[in-house]
C-alpha cells in the first residue's frame, strides 16, 4: 500500500522553487513543472503513434515517476550543476543516484516488488529503455523549462545570463526535432495552443479563500493525483492499458477547470442540480475550446478521461459501461475493455485535498476550513475498502 511517508515526499515538489534567483512574476514550482512536462510527454507520444512507432507508455509514466522524486531529493542541486555532475563525472553521478535510491528504497515498502526494480534500473541502467521513450522524456522535460523561461524572459529580457540561457535551450530542444510533436510546437502549431493552456493551470490556485502552506495549482494537484491513481492501479495489478488510462485520467481530470476555474464541491453542492449544470457547461466548453486544439481522435479519448471522471467504466464494442472497481478487478481487468478506476481517481483527488489541508496544519495554519476538510475525508474513508487497498488505513496513517 502507498505509504505515508511517499505520499509526503511527492507533496514535498509543491514547496520546491524553480528559477530561483531570478525575477520571476509567479511562483514556478517543481510539481507545477514536471505536471506539465508529463502532459506534453502525453502529446508527444500520441504523435509517433500516429507515425506507426510503438510508444513505451509504462516506461514513460515510471520515468515521469522516478525523475520527479528524484528531483525532490536532491533539491538543493540546481539544473545547470546536475547536468555538468552528470555529464563530466559519471562516477559522482552513480554515487548520487545510489544516495537517491537509499533514500527512496524505505518508502517504496509496501508497492509491488516490481516497483522497487524499476525505480533501481531507471537510477543505474544509463540506457533507461527504448531511445524514443528516453527521447519523449527529455524533450518534454527540456521543452516545460523553455516554456517556463519564456515567462522569465518576458519580466526581465535584459537579466543576468538571459540570452545565454535562451541560447542553451534552443540548443538542447535541437535534437528532439525529429520527433513529429516537437517540430508542430516549435512551428506553433495547434498542439501548442493546448499545452500553453495546460501550462496556465499552474495560474490557478485551489482553496483560493484559504490561506495554505505551500499553496498548490490545479496543475500541480492533477499530477498528484495522477501519480496515486496509478500507484493504486498497480496494487491491483492492474493491465497496461489500465494503467495508461488511470494515469493520464487522473492527470486531466481538472483539465475542464480551465474554462471555469477551481469551483469548491460545498459550492458546487449548494443547489440542487447544480453539480450537473457545472458539468453540463464544462462538457460544452470543453468541446467548443479544447477539441480544436487537438488532433482528429485525440479528443475522444479526452473526453473518455474526463466525463463522469470519478465513475469507473469500461468500453464493450466501442460503447461506455459504468462498472465498479471490483468488478473491473474480478472480470474487466485486459486492455480490450479500456478499463477506469473512476473510483481510484476519486480516492487519490481526496488524498491530495487531505495532504493539503494536513501540511499547513501541520505548518501552524488551523483555519476551520482546513480542519473541516480533513475530517470529512477521514470520516469518508472510515471502514473503506475497494479491490482490497484499506483506504481507511490510508488516511489512519495520517493521523499516527
């Protein structure tokens, strides 16, 4: 079962500051980033598929995984030192990485063996899978730090070192242009429209009215979730088109609050019908401004993500069925089915609300808002268990 002490560690890149000694208009945190570099890994990947290539898709959720945590743990390295460490002294590196996985190994207890082998392989093995996975890593992890520098260069064009790390960028963004999405995002093709909007989900703090330590995006909660609803989703062992829709479910999840912002469920529950309206408004928004912005099919399954995102289904002869987890576990579990843990992503939304509330209490923040919001999730989960995960001793864990 997912642990206490991972959940915290993954929360910790909402505190993680980027660019840091530079003007920057808005905070750029370390979850926000990596959120966004998964959601342009997503558009990559989609376009080699179109090409005919065979796309790793567990390979580039793991890594998206892994990379993150490590980051975290070794915060106090900033990008430009870690990559000379990495590049002129291998030997330093490996030693790094092996401090890493110590680290880490603890907190891995509990998850599937499997797990443990693949974060040690992605830390050592220098190959890290297939060149088109390591490839759609790193120029998604290359392409959301341009993107965020681009808003650095705008504030201050004439800093400190500003062109000669424009000039870097550009020069590391090169090699990756033989892959069909970066070449239609350096041209400012229309995928560009839908990352920049993904990217502004960053903008958009939840619990607005409640003052929070760290405070946290809807970009950044979307990854969360999305890393719990897989690490669940591997619990049960889970097929591998199951684990590519419960990840990349969770990770849009939010993705209609782009159009309406961050509306709080007390307000959403305040009036009858008003839950369906918002949705119903969501759905047309998001037909109207996002399907334009994707390429012919992609939508669709946009669409299967986020509709009725907190149900669990499956799709038989191309149609939807809302099912529940047990019963995907006991009889849906193959990729045939496109199986959803709806109820995961609803279990790891919760999660991510709770961690928020509990940090800053945590930090010294006792609002009544923050106290109410973790009790009514502890009280929610109490005596809950699906497809054999205890929810309840989730959240127990917390309160130890």
């Amino acid at each position: 079962m997912l642990r206490r002490e991972l959940a915290l560690q993954l929360f910790e890149a909402f505190s993680m500051q980027r660019w840091n000694d530079m003007i920057r208009p808005v905070e750029l945190t370390e979850m926000d980033k990596h959120a966004h570099k998964m959601i342009i890994a997503y558009c990559l990947g989609k376009y080699e598929e179109e090409k005919g290539r065979q796309v790793n898709w567990d390979t580039i959720i793991t890594g998206g995984i892994f990379e993150l945590l490590r980051r975290i743990v070794i915060s106090d390295i900033k990008s430009p030192i870690y990559r000379k460490i990495k590049k002129l002294h291998p030997d330093v590196f490996r030693q790094l990485n092996k401090w890493v996985y110590e680290q880490l190994k603890p907190m891995f207890e509990g998850l599937p063996k499997e797990m443990n082998t693949e974060l040690k392989h992605y830390l050592f093995d220098t190959n890290k899978g297939d060149d088109l996975t390591k490839k759609i890593l790193e120029a998604s992890h290359i392409y959301s730090s341009f993107w965020e520098f681009q808003i650095i260069q705008k504030v201050h064009p004439s800093g400190y070192k500003i062109e000669e790390i424009e000039r870097v960028l550009k020069n590391d963004l090169e090699p990756f242009l033989d892959l069909a999405g970066m070449r239609k995002i350096i041209c400012k093709g229309k995928i560009l429209n839908f990352v920049d909007l993904c990217g502004q989900l960053r903008f958009q703090i939840r619990w607005s009215q409640t003052p929070r330590l760290p405070k946290t995006s809807v970009l950044g909660h979307m990854l969360l979730v999305a890393i719990f609803c897989y690490l669940f989703a591997r619990e049960v062992n889970a097929c591998s088109k199951r684990l590519y829709n419960n990840f990349f479910s969770a990770l849009f999840h939010d993705l209609p609050e782009a159009m309406t912002r961050d509306i709080l469920s007390p307000i959403k529950r305040s009036v009858e019908g008003m839950p369906e309206a918002i949705s119903k408004i969501e759905e047309e928004l998001a037909e109207k401004e996002i399907s334009p912005l994707l390429e012919e099919g992609w939508f669709e399954e946009i669409k299967y993500f986020t509709r009725n995102e907190y149900e669990s289904k499956i799709k038989i002869k191309g149609r939807v069925k809302h099912v529940t987890t047990e019963k995907i576990n006991e009889k849906y579990n193959s990729d045939g089915y496109a199986p959803i843990d709806g109820e995961f992503i609803k279990i790891a939304d919760d999660l991510s609300a709770y961690l928020e509330a509990y940090t800053a209490n945590d930090l010294g923040l006792n609002s009544k808002h923050l106290q109410d919001g973790r009790r009514k999730i502890e009280e929610k989960y109490k005596d809950s268990t699906i497809a054999g995960i205890s929810i309840e001793a989730l959240f127990a864990a917390f309160a130890m």
